[in-house]
C-alpha cells in the first residue's frame, strides 16, 4: 500500500504548487531553515511524498508541492535522462517554474533528474535531500536518507531503522486528547488492522486471504474489536471478506466515507496487525508504541524483512498467528532525527555558500540586470 497516511489525513492530500502552512518545528530547528522557501518533489506516489512531508513538518517548514505529471516524456529514462523541456527550471508554466527553492526535499526515481536540473540551474546554491536510494550514486544530492538495509553509503547519506513518516507525536496526541467518536464507542481492547495489498514485488494468494480472514475472526471471537483500513491495492475479494468479518462480528471498517481514521487508529489501538507488503505501515505503526503483530506473507521483499527483524530485537514486533502478544518498548520513529541530520547538512551548507560570497565579492551590477532564481 505505501504509506497512505498522508491520503488519510487529507484526502485531497497538498495543493500542487500551493504552500502549505508550516507545523510547529522542534526546539532544535534553526530559525533560518524554517524560514526557508521549500519544494517537495516527487511523482505523487503517496508513499514517496509523505515521507518528503514528514520531513517539512518536522522541521516546521512551509513548502510547496511539485507532483511529476503522468505521461511526461522522457520520464522512462530516469533515473539517469533528462527532464522534459517544458519544465525548465524558470520555464512560464512548467513544473519547475519560479523562484528556485533554498530546499529541495524529494524522493523516488522519476524526481531524480528534475533535483539535478534544480541544483543544476541554482548553481548548486539549492541544497538538495533526496529520501532513498536514488541508483545514480551518493553524490545525487547533497543529503540523502536511505534504510539501513539499502546498501548505499557516502558521507552525506544518513541511515536509521525505519522511514520518515507524518505520524507525529503532536498528531497521535491530538487524536488520543479528541477521538474518532467513530472508534472512542468500540469497546477494549481495539485492535487497528492495517491491510495493503499486490505489488510489484508480491500478491495475494487465496490461502494467504483466507488465513487473515481466519485469525482476524479468532480475535473478533475473542473480544477484540477490529478497526480495518484498507488500500486501493488490496485484492478486492479480500476487501468483501473483511467488510463482511466486521459485518459479522462487529468493529469498525473505513469504506472510504467520511473523515479518514488512520491516524485515529493509531492513536487509540492497543495492539496494532499490519500487513509485510509495506514497509512504511510498519514503520508508522511502530511510532504508537504498542505491540506490532506482522502478517507474514510470502515472497514478502528481502530487504524489507531486515527492517522487520530489527524491529522484532527492539522488542516492538512479533508474527501475527491470531492471537494478542505482550510486547513493551518505546515508540519508534526516526522522522526527527533524520530532520535534524537533514537541518545540521543545511547549515553547513549555507555556511559554505556564505563564505564563499565574502571571499569572492560580486562585481557590481546594472540596476537593469536581470535578477536570478534566489
């Protein structure tokens, strides 16, 4: 499914090109880079882009949002072509058009040539992140966030357990201080049950629809109330099953109307099931501090069973067989940190950007020039 949080909490999700109004950053945070003027770039893949977003919110950024259109030429080269002539950075109606960002944020392989024509144009002044593995090499970017079970290492690539995600402690808290009357009237203990489904890397076998069926039923017949989301990928004679179990047994099943609960969710479950064919569910789940029950599907990605396993030693995993584990650990969420890495890359940046304008002074300009992109 990736990360759907975002959908979740705004199903129209950001306005393309628009700002969005800046969260509270952490303490920590410099002045300077909240100030900045931002980008989020990507192909608007939910996952990809909240994860840029998790990041902007964490440093209490104002940004704006640059989704690659569908059906761009030369898009099928990237990550290693060019971008379409039409985006130009500067270009009147393209998708690089404007004043070029202090801070571009982006992620996933069709962005990769659009941040190179930005740092390309802004004579690398822009200072570029981009979030995973971009396959053209550490030196990409000026910051780059990868998992730690990718293989990519520089000195500008910073690494940690799981993903960045907008599942902040400010949002769980809010939602626990107000929530959903939708799932505040389910009775203890609430199970929130994250499904996904196909990918490019796995599918839905029956047997493996039948066997979540079952030990989701094992919990409803043990008192348990279930709240189910789904994605737009999950096999559709899956989706029935689930919305007939809670039909059956009671609990609650978002069918896509009303306010989104993921977040919701979340915050008041007291036992979390997701399913392996996201990494980033897992890793959102594992903010909320309650134990996750894992529903191991089979040709379930390799690498992405490393970050699992890291999370079953942190205490904060377990398989899920139909039944309720004790689990204890505090919530895990690397969001912050990679915000603050990302902020202390920026400053250094800057800093260098700063000394090399006092070291070479500018020759005067006619009050006719023509101003640049900053």
């Amino acid at each position: 499914m990736g990360s759907k949080v975002l959908r979740r909490v705004n199903e129209q999700g950001p306005v393309q090109g628009r700002a969005q109004a800046p969260v509270k950053p952490d303490d920590s945070v410099p002045p300077e880079l909240a100030r900045a003027r931002a980008w989020i770039l990507t192909d608007g893949k939910a996952g990809d882009e909240n994860q840029c977003i998790g990041i902007a919110e964490a440093l209490g950024l104002a940004y704006e949002t640059r989704r690659i259109p569908d059906g761009r030429p030369l898009t099928w080269m990237a990550p290693w072509g060019p971008i379409d002539p039409r985006d130009a950075p500067g270009r009147a109606g393209g998708l690089l058009q404007g004043p070029l960002p202090h801070l571009l944020i982006a992620s996933g392989r069709r962005a990769v040539p659009y941040l190179r024509a930005v740092r390309r144009a802004s004579d690398e002044k822009t200072f570029t992140a981009f979030l995973k593995d971009p396959r053209t090499g550490h030196d990409t970017a000026d910051f780059i966030w990868v998992p730690d079970y990718d293989d990519l290492r520089g000195p500008n690539v910073f690494t940690t357990l799981t993903a960045p995600h907008p599942v902040s402690r400010a949002r769980l808290d809010a939602a626990r201080t107000t929530p959903d009357p939708r799932l505040a009237r389910l009775p203890w203990p609430r199970i929130a049950v994250l499904i996904g489904g196909d990918s490019r890397h796995l599918r839905y076998r029956k047997a493996d629809m039948q066997r979540l069926v079952r030990d989701l039923t094992k919990l409803a017949e043990g008192g348990c109330s279930l709240m189910l989301t789904v994605s737009r990928r999950t096999p559709p004679d899956l989706r029935k099953a689930l919305e007939n179990l809670v039909k059956d047994k009671g609990g609650f099943f978002w069918d896509g109307s009303g306010e989104n609960p993921y977040v919701g969710m979340l915050a008041i479950a007291d036992h979390i099931v997701v399913t392996s064919d996201s990494a980033n569910m897992v890793g959102e789940a594992a903010s909320t501090g309650v134990p996750l029950l894992l529903f191991d599907l089979p040709r379930t990605y390799i690498r992405h069973r490393r970050m699992f396993a890291g999370l079953a030693m942190a205490g904060a995993l377990k398989p899920f067989i139909g039944r309720l584990e004790a689990l204890r650990y505090a919530p895990i969420d690397a969001t912050p940190e990679i915000a603050a890495a990302l902020a202390e890359g920026y400053q250094r940046h800057r800093a260098r950007l700063a000394g090399e304008i006092t070291a070479v002074p500018r020759p005067a300009e006619p009050t006719s020039a023509r101003r640049g992109p900053f």
